[in-house]
C-alpha cells in the first residue's frame, strides 16, 4: 500500500454570509494519522468535504505528491486516491457485505442466456470482497446482508468499502461515536495497520483518549482558519481548549436570576444499555441546568430517554413529586414536559404545513373543541407566540421551511411552550442560527427561568453552556462525572473535563 502527501493551499470557501474556510493551508503525510479538531462551526466538516470532492472551494487549490488536482466530486476523490468513512453510514441493509464493499463496481461476465448482455460474477464479487477483508485482517461473511450486523461490524465494512479503492489518504469522521470500548479498540488497531501500510489518515474525533493512541499529529481549526499543528505529545487538553476557542469572555447572565429551592425533577440511577449508565440528578423549578460532554457522551439519549421518545433498561424519573412509571412522549407531554430535538428539521417541525400549524402541534389539545380547531383561540395563540418570541414571519399561512434557522428554532420552542410545560428539554438550540438570533434564544432561555419554567440544555458549544447556566453535569462515555459551577470558570477547564478519560 503506496501512501502519498495531500496538501490543502489557501483554500478558501464562502457561502452567503458566511466564510467557512479563510485561507486555509494544510499538509497530510503518507504513514501518519493526522487529527483535525475544532468546536462546531470551526470548518472541519467543509474542510473534509472540499478534499472528497463533495463541496468546490472559493479559491486556493489541492496538491497530491505535488501534482496540482481539481477534485470535481467523490468519484473524482476516489480515482485520485482519496477516500472518506463518515459517521453516518452509507450502507445498504438489504445488500450483502460483498455487494456493499463493490457497489457500483460490480464485476461482470458475458451473459449465456441470451437475456441480457451481461450478469453479476459472483465469484468475483465474494473474492474480491474477501481479499480486501482478509487485507485488513476483518473476519467477516461476504454474503451476510449487512442489516444482522452490530454498528462495529458495519463500521468496519464502510472501511473495507473505502479501502476497495486502494486509497493513499483516508479520512474519518467521528467513526468511534456508536461504539463500544472494546469496539473501538479493533478499529484503532486497524487504523495503525493502515498508518504503517504507508495511508495518510486524517482523524476527526472529540475523544482526547482516542487521539493519544492513535494520534501523531494534531491540528486545530477555529472560525475557518487554521491556528495551528503540534504533536500530539505536546496535545494537553488545555493546550487544545486554547487553541480551539481563544481569548472568550462569557456573556454576564442577568442580575434578577432566581432559581427556586423547590426540586421539579427527580433522576434516578437511569441506564439505557450502550448509552448512558447510572445517572441520577436533580433539577430545581426555574433552574437552567446544562449538559455538557463531546459527541458521543451520551447527552442527546439521555434527553430523548427522560422525554420517553428512547426506552430506558432501568431507574426512576419524578415530575413534579409524581413517579412517571412508563414514559413516553404522551406521558410526559402531558406530566409537563417539552422537548426541543437536535434536529429540528426531521424530528421538530412539519415542513410542508404553515408557521400557524407548527407553533400549534404540540398543544393541539388547547386550541380545539371535541376533534375541530377552534381558529380564534389558535389565531390568539400563534399571535402571542409571534409577539413573545419575537418570530420574524411575514405570512403565518406560508410554509415554515421558507424562515431562517433562528425563527425555526423559535417556532420549535414556542409549540412546546403552548403546552405550558414545568421542564423544557433543549438539545443543540442555537445551532445553525445567527449571531443574533443565538442572544436572542439565550434572553429565551432566562426569560423561561423567571417565569418558572426550568431548563435542561444540551450544547456542543461550552461557552454556551457556561454563559447560559446556572450549573453544569459533565458527561463521559455514558456517565455523569461530575458537576460545575459555571460562575468564575475557565472555559479550557470545563473542555478538559469533557475530553480526559
């Protein structure tokens, strides 16, 4: 396996608005695993899709071995050497692991039947699939459809699928976030056999512990620009934290803030087996509590599991003194609960119906009179959440996909606060919106709080939280680890906590 250097000079790429990339120049060397880091919004996705070929820079250009390339798409990416494994799978359940590894690249041989001109060489498709599992030393059946497989077992065929190619760079994107410990120890195994075969690796990951295995070299990107690389020898989690995020000052949360004594959530030794384990907590009436922890910690499960949208192996959840002995979103809907998701788009909002029909899903229920909406009640419904939310909508009748990120997301919280909740869930609520609308989401947030109305906020961005909140849970690997005042505290402290293992 032959490797080659891959090279990123001032590449720059802009979308309306916005600059993803300012400048950006990057060398990947043949036999080592380089880890690309950053916050959200650092440009580490743009940058991985501008060397697959899936997105064209603005300016600047690619080099392989020195030889000038123009990668015009994936395909293009793949003939020129370089190949990328994502976080989420590209798999196709009902297809064998052999045809996954081939797809598109099936082999054929000259039909006999006269029906067609050519037929599948099934020999040569399970050979070939073999050989290049045997190649990385994976075990597996090539003729197993790929739906009886564990997350592991697939993750391994996406690599085998990428290494079909006979890649001289491979990237991977978050690959360990759905595995297991012992998981993720044969795919680091696998990734330092391909280092040494002379691949250049490019590594994104949150998990500190993971980079000090596999890692050589670690570099940092922040607001589109690259800051800088170093050894990873020299990679301390503060080291890391001031190279992602810089000079911050945290945003003051307001002076009249007042959290009530009184407990309004009661968490107890809650599991969900591969998720999280064990967790227990308390929330107080008008409290913002966050959630703080890198992709894969579990702080996204354990939300849908307390809202009973994920079932739970064991523990105890009470709302309001009252044990909830079978959650589920109509349980918990109604015991006071609301649930803002991290995708809005897919898990929060209707598309295709109005701004009025979104703000008024959830509370249906208050709106209507024996199964028929009752339009005045709603029009005076969506006409105080427009006012209080301060939604930037210009005809309440269009559909709600034509507003900007920030207005969504107002309008995804203003249909759970019509069910007047005692607790809203809020996971990953300013991302993709503006500056603006992000202070605005936050004056939200207190405004709840002073009105009673307590909080649980997930966030991949930290000075959120510690600007936000008024205490944070650190998760690790499915565990609560510990708690946080956020008052006074150092941002690199709170991302060191989230990444030492």
């Amino acid at each position: 396996m032959v490797g080659a250097t891959l090279k990123a000079i001032h590449i720059r790429k802009v979308y309306p608005g916005t600059v993803a990339l300012n400048d950006v120049s990057i060398a990947f060397e043949p036999g080592r695993v380089q880890a690309l880091l950053g916050k959200n919004g650092a440009g580490k996705s743009t940058l991985i899709k501008v060397l697959s070929g899936a997105t064209q820079p603005t300016a600047g250009s690619i080099e392989i071995d020195g030889r000038t390339v123009v990668l015009r798409s994936p395909k293009h990416a793949f003939q020129n050497g370089i190949a990328t494994v994502y976080q989420e799978m590209s798999l196709i359940p009902e297809l064998t692991v052999a045809e996954n590894i081939l797809f598109g690249r099936l082999p054929r041989v000259q039909s006999l039947f006269g029906l067609c001109r050519f037929t599948i060489d099934w020999p040569s498709v399970y050979r070939q699939a073999h050989e290049v599992l045997e190649e990385l030393g994976v075990s597996l059946d090539v003729k197993q459809q790929v739906r009886f497989l564990g997350v592991a077992q697939q993750q391994l065929v996406e690599i085998a699928k990428a290494m079909s190619f006979r890649p001289k760079v491979l990237m991977f994107d978050e690959p360990t976030s759905a595995l297991a410990h012992h998981e993720c120890q044969s795919l680091f195994r696998l990734i330092r056999k391909l280092a040494s075969g002379g691949v250049a690796i490019i590594y994104i990951s949150h998990r500190l512990q993971e980079l000090r295995e596999i890692v050589d070299t670690v570099s940092v990107l922040r607001d589109g620009n690259l800051i800088g690389s170093i050894p990873m020898t020299e990679a301390t989690p503060r080291t890391i934290a001031d190279m992602m995020f810089g000079q911050w000052l945290p945003q003051q949360r307001p002076a009249n803030e007042t959290v009530s004594n009184k407990t309004v959530m009661r968490v107890s030794h809650l599991s969900r087996r591969g998720r999280f384990e064990d967790v227990s907590f308390t929330l107080n009436r008008g409290e913002v509590l966050g959630l703080a922890g890198m992709v894969g910690s579990g702080r996204t499960s354990l939300l849908m599991s307390i809202f009973g949208a994920d079932p739970i192996d064991r523990g105890r959840i009470e709302l309001a003194d009252k044990l909830i002995r079978r959650p589920s979103p109509v349980v918990m809907k109604r015991a006071g609960l609301g649930l803002t998701p991290e995708n809005r788009k897919e898990q929060a909002l209707v598309q295709l119906l109005s701004t009025r029909d979104n703000i008024c899903l959830a509370g249906l229920g208050r709106i209507s009179l024996r199964g028929l909406i009752w339009h005045e009640r709603q029009r005076a419904v969506v006409e105080r959440t427009i006012d209080d939310l301060r939604i930037d909508v210009a005809d309440i009748t269009t559909p709600v996909s034509v507003l900007s990120g920030g207005n969504q997301q107002k309008v995804v919280v203003g249909n759970w606060l019509n069910t007047q909740p005692l607790v809203m869930l809020l996971d990953e609520p300013t991302r993709g919106v503006d500056v603006q609308s992000r202070q605005q989401i936050f004056k939200l947030i207190w405004q709840l709080s002073r009105q009673g109305i307590s909080a649980i906020v997930v966030s991949s961005e930290l000075e959120e939280l510690v600007e936000v909140c008024s205490r944070i849970l650190v998760m690790r690997a499915g565990r609560l680890v510990t708690e946080v005042d956020p008052q006074g505290l150092e941002l690199s402290d709170l991302i060191t906590l989230c990444m030492e293992q």
